[in-house]
C-alpha cells in the first residue's frame, strides 16, 4: 500500500490567533468542495514573521490569511507580486505561494461587498457614509466603488487622517466617477442622510460606538460594522436608535472574505451561507 501524500498546508497568521475562526471556516469549505487540505493557526512573534513564514514555507506551507498585526508586514514581502486590490489596500491578507515567491492579495473588500449584497443593501448609485481612516477603510474604498457608490465620504476621530486617505484615493484615479470626501466625526451628517453607514473603527473591542452625530440615516438606509459578536454591537444599536432600518455585524465580512481566499487557492467557489449559519449558531451558544 503506497502513502497517501500529505496535504497542501495553509494557515491562518497572526498574534493574537487562538481565537480566530479561519480554520473552522476553511474545513467546511473543503468539506463543501471535496477538496482534503490541512489549515492551521500559526502564531508568529510581532518581531517575527518574515521567519515564521519561511519556516512554514519549509514545511510544505502553500497559503497564508493574514491578521493583525502583519498585514502590513504582508504587503512588503509580496513586493512586486501584489494584486490590484492589495496595492489599493495597502495591506495584504492573503497570501499565495507561487513559482518560488510569495504573492499577495486583498479579499477584505470584496468580502464586505459580498455580504451587503446578501443582505439585499443597494450599492449601485448610493451614498456611504464610511467611519475610520484605518487599514480596514483604506481596504473596502475599491470595492465599494466598484460597485457603484456614487459618493463615499470618509469621517475619522483625526480629520486630517480622513483627508490623508481620500487624498490618495483620488490619486489613485481608479473609479472617478465616485465621490469620495472627508471630514472629521462631528461633520458625518449629510442634507437627506446616507444609504450606508459602516464602521470601520474598532471602537467595538471597548463595547463602544463611533463618537457621531444624531440624523444619519435616510429612509431605508442600512448600518454595518466590520465588527461581530453574539449580541448586537453598540454601534449597531447606536444606528437602530438613530433610525437605521437594517443593522448587521461583519460575520458575514469574515466569512465573505475566506470564501474569496479559498478561490484565489483552490480555483473552487464555496457557499458561504451554510458556513456562516453555523458560525452564527455557534455564536449564539457561546461558543
């Protein structure tokens, strides 16, 4: 009897990373696609990842999901084999190993994109309101203008970092034809509301909610935030009582964007659904 072969090796990277749910998603789209593989959490010291990642590149390792904090440690090591979506992001969180190099991709946009569709929000022609001027900003701007947003207007606690991020968006010349502005928090109103207001900040690791003014919504607008628990985030409830007609929390996000991951690897298309119904099961049991 010959041995089987091992298994092509993934990894989620990060520190912290006991806590992420990557592998558990990864196993149910191999289990979806019929595709055997082996997905691990690596932690790699702060001070450490270029080694933590060549070691697993030694031991058969083939695709990294990168989390804090080495995105941006990601982004320099795929240095001239960056996709579109990473060079806008500034930021890489998948990584894929390829003819002897590392090259690098962004899914957190299309990842988000992706749930807002499924959770039926118009993008085609809307207006977004987007809180933070972070990485997880900088990485949704071209997804979301690629899906039709007329106007994105950028709102941070430093206006000025607002204003960094819209400045090199609009040098960027990718997607003109949507606006996209920033102010700080105090000025995130807008005459008639906005169709989309998410929150990109992570204001919600201290159970709190972005510091905005009252009146941001328009009739049927939808709020978001990249952030997910077993409750209702407090950004979410800040947006329900401020008249959001539809809140939702960035499980979906997750899920969205490992599903794009596991494309860029696999060439297969998992559903995401049922993985995300179990994730949110698990969720509501506490686990």
């Amino acid at each position: 009897m010959t041995e089987a072969p091992p298994l092509a090796r993934y990894a989620v990277i990060g520190n912290p990373i006991a806590h992420s749910r990557s592998p558990q998603i990864h196993a149910m789209f191999a289990r979806q696609t019929g595709k055997p593989l082996r997905y691990d959490r690596l932690l790699a010291p702060v001070d450490g990842f270029a080694e933590a990642v060549a070691a697993f590149v030694a031991d058969g390792g083939v695709g990294l999901n990168v989390t804090v904090p080495f995105k941006l440690d990601a982004y320099a090591l795929a240095a001239g084999r960056l996709s579109a979506r990473a060079r806008l992001a500034g930021a890489v969180n998948t990584l894929s190993w390829r003819d002897g190099a590392w090259h690098g991709c962004n899914t957190d946009g299309v990842g988000l994109v992706a749930d807002l569709m499924r959770l039926g929000v118009r993008l085609n022609g809307a207006g977004v309101l987007l809180v933070g001027a972070g990485g997880a900003a900088r990485g949704v701007l071209q997804p979301l203008a690629q899906a039709g947003c007329a106007r994105i207007h950028i709102v941070n606690r430093t206006a000025a970092r607002a204003q960094a991020l819209a400045d090199a968006w609009r040098e960027s010349g990718v997607s003109p034809e949507t606006r996209v502005s920033a102010v700080g928090l105090a000025d995130a109103a807008a005459p008639g509301g906005w169709n989309l207001v998410i929150n990109a900040t992570a204001s919600g690791l201290q159970d709190a909610a972005p510091d905005l003014p009252a009146g941001l919504y328009a009739p049927g607008a939808a709020a978001y935030d990249m952030m997910y628990g077993a409750q209702p985030t407090a950004f979410m409830r800040q947006a329900e009582a401020d008249g959001a007609a539809l809140t939702a929390d960035g499980l979906g996000m997750l899920v969205g964007q490992a599903a794009e991951s596991y494309f860029i690897w696999h060439g297969l298309r998992p559903d995401p659904a049922p993985v995300l119904a179990a994730l949110r099961a698990d969720l509501a049991a506490g686990q």
